[in-house]
C-alpha cells in the first residue's frame, strides 16, 4: 500500500513539476510573477477536451492545446507585461496584470463552460492497467511519467546545449549587456513565454485526463502548488522545481491517504515554512535567481 501511494505521488509530482516549471521559467528570465499561469493550464485542459470532442486524435488535441495555450501565453506578454518591462517598473505591476489576464480567462472559460464540469469522452486515452511488483500501474500514468521526462529532459537540454538555451540565460543574468553580445531580448521574452505556456497547456490535459475533469477553476489549486514548489526548489532552478515537484506529490499523496482530511495543506505549508527558515533561498537556490542554473 505505502510503495503503491508513493508511486501515485511520483506521478502527480511529475505534472507539479512540469507546470511549475513553466512558472520558474518566467520568473528566472522576466524577474516577474506571472500569476496568470494556473489559467493557461485551464485553457490548455479546455482546447485539449474540445479538440478531443471535435473529433480530432488525443495526440494532435494535445498539440492543440501546447501551442493555443503557449500562445495564450505570449498575449498575456505583449498586452500585460511588455510596456511594464520597457518601464522598468515590472515587478509589482506585473502582479497586477497577471492577476488581470487571469480573471479575464477565467472569465471566459465560465461563460463557455457555463460553469459546468466538463469531461473527456469514455475511453479517450485506453483503460488498461499493469502489475509490476506487486504496483498497480495505469497506462495513463505511464504515459504521463514518460511524457513529463522526456520534456524535462528536452528543455534541460534547451537550456544548457543549445544557442537558444545560452542566449536565455544571458537575458536573464543581465539584458543590457547580452543586447551588446547581439541577443534580441524581446524575441527570448516571447519564446520563454511560448514555453512557459506550452507546458501549462499539457500539464492541463494531463490533469483533466487524470481526473477526467475540467471546469474553469482548476488551475488556482495548481498556482497555488507552483509556488510552494518553485520556492522549495530554489526560484529560478530547474533541478529545484523538478525535486520539489516529485517530493511535494508524493507528500501531498501520503498526506491525503493516511492523515485526517483537511491537514494536508497545513503540513505542506508547515514544511515550506520550515525550509525557509534553515534556507531562506529555497532547496537549490542561490542569492542570483536566473534560470542558468540547473
């Protein structure tokens, strides 16, 4: 029961630390909270159920639902954040927008929804189970590990293998001078928003597949979650957010199945408090936050 709860808890860790870390992306890069996330994870999870419902295969639904909510993501840039960044007044104005952006999509989400539950169709993604050591094992969930690693994987990659990769965390450790290196740090804006957003917009359908339920709210609970992970693991650490991400889902999980209801946020919170206080800079952190580090 404990080895089958904990395997539960990696699973739902790995979607944590997949949106989470679309957050610290956009924090490491832009220096700015982007609270309009957890609704890019809403709008990811809407297009992919009504791409599915339209008739079109998980698989390109999926797609669909990347690059709608990535480019969901670089509209909140240019309308909420861009002005602000060219003012040099981003921080606390940025809170300000997001917060806008995302009442504005949630917004629109109740309407289209008429605040009803919305589900995937029976079978979209096959029921089909596996036993391996005594572990009852979905092979959604196995999709879902297998899917989560392989971009976390790809964007470790990004980050730290590529032109691109070295390009944003120039920007992020100093704009002024990566533009006298040739760096364009409008188009590095733009792309880490793209991703941000992509990520959020899979981790949507994986949630809504998972719990074969969508509706406007459910990305606040999500938000909420990427903060506590993006501050364990260090803002701005990729290595950091994947850690807390896996550690808080299977805490969450235990938390859920063999405490009283109702104590698991207090002991998640209990624990971020804790952590601060022996490190004040997260798990993985450091005092410079950018995204170069791993």
């Amino acid at each position: 029961m404990l080895a089958q709860q904990i395997m539960n808890g990696l699973v739902a860790g790995a979607v944590y630390a997949l949106f989470a870390l679309g957050f610290t992306l956009v924090f490491g890069v832009h220096r700015i909270l982007n609270l309009a996330h957890g609704a890019l994870l809403m709008a990811g999870a809407f297009i992919g159920l009504y791409a599915v419902l339209a008739g079109i295969p998980l698989w390109f639904a999926i797609i669909l639902a990347m690059v709608g909510a990535g480019t969901l993501s670089v509209l909140i840039d240019v309308l909420a954040f861009r002005r602000l960044r060219a003012s040099g007044q981003a921080e606390f104005g940025a809170i300000i927008s997001s917060i806008g952006a995302n009442l504005v999509l949630v917004s629109i989400a109740q309407r289209i929804s008429e605040t009803k539950v919305l589900r995937f169709p029976f079978a979209t993604f096959p029921v089909v189970f596996y036993r391996f050591w005594g572990l009852r094992v979905s092979l959604l969930q196995l999709a879902i590990a297998g899917s989560v690693a392989f971009l976390l994987g790809l964007l470790s990659w990004l980050i730290f293998h590529t032109s691109l990769g070295r390009q944003v965390r120039a920007v992020a450790g100093n704009p002024r001078a990566a533009v006298l290196l040739g760096v364009n740090p409008d188009a590095i804006y733009l792309r880490t928003f793209f991703l941000s957003g992509a990520m959020a917009g899979l981790a949507g359908v994986l949630v809504g597949l998972s719990f074969n339920s969508v509706h406007f709210m459910m990305g606040e609970p999500y938000l909420l979650r990427a903060f506590v992970v993006v501050i364990l693991g260090g803002l701005g650490s990729i290595a950091g957010a994947v850690v807390a991400g896996m550690g808080l889902g299977v805490l969450q999980t235990l938390a859920t199945a063999y405490l009283p209801s109702g104590l698991t946020d207090t002991i998640i919170f209990s624990l971020l408090f804790l952590v601060l206080m022996v490190r004040p800079n997260g798990l993985f952190g450091v005092a410079n936050t950018g995204v170069g580090r791993r």
